[in-house]
C-alpha cells in the first residue's frame, strides 16, 4: 500500500494550484490580445533566497519602504 504523509500531500496540493494559477493567468484574455505574461513557482530553498533578497533590499531605505520589503519577506517565509 503507498503512502502519502499530510505535509507532502500538502505541499503537492500546493504546488498543483500554484501550477493551475499559472495556466490561468496564460489563457485568461490579455488586452488586445497580447501575450506577454510570464509565471514563476518557487518552491523549498527558493522561497527562502527569495525573503532574504527581501530583506537586503529593505536595507538603507526609507521606514515606509522597508517596512513593505521587511512585511513581504515574512509573507514569503
């Protein structure tokens, strides 16, 4: 009998909507009909240099903008 444990079912239901989402926003109707819209899905390691690079870019900016940088990493985390 396979198994599948909660966290890995989780984490492939994750990633299949991410999936869906994306196709959706690349068959949803474009203004004039233009394509130019791209997706990326971040998964594991990735999403962490993503709120890191969050947080360096936070640094030596005004409190209202990093603020937004500091709330974004967290988000990502």
């Amino acid at each position: 009998m396979a198994q599948l444990k909660s966290k890995e079912a989780e984490k492939n239901a994750v990633t299949m909507v991410a999936a869906l989402m994306a196709a959706a926003a690349r068959t949803a109707p474009k203004a004039r009909g233009v394509d130019a819209t791209a997706s990326l899905v971040l998964v594991d390691n990735d999403l962490e240099k993503l709120a890191s690079a969050l947080d360096r870019k936070a640094t030596n900016k005004p409190d209202y903008i990093s603020t937004v940088f500091r709330r974004d990493a967290n988000n990502v985390r």
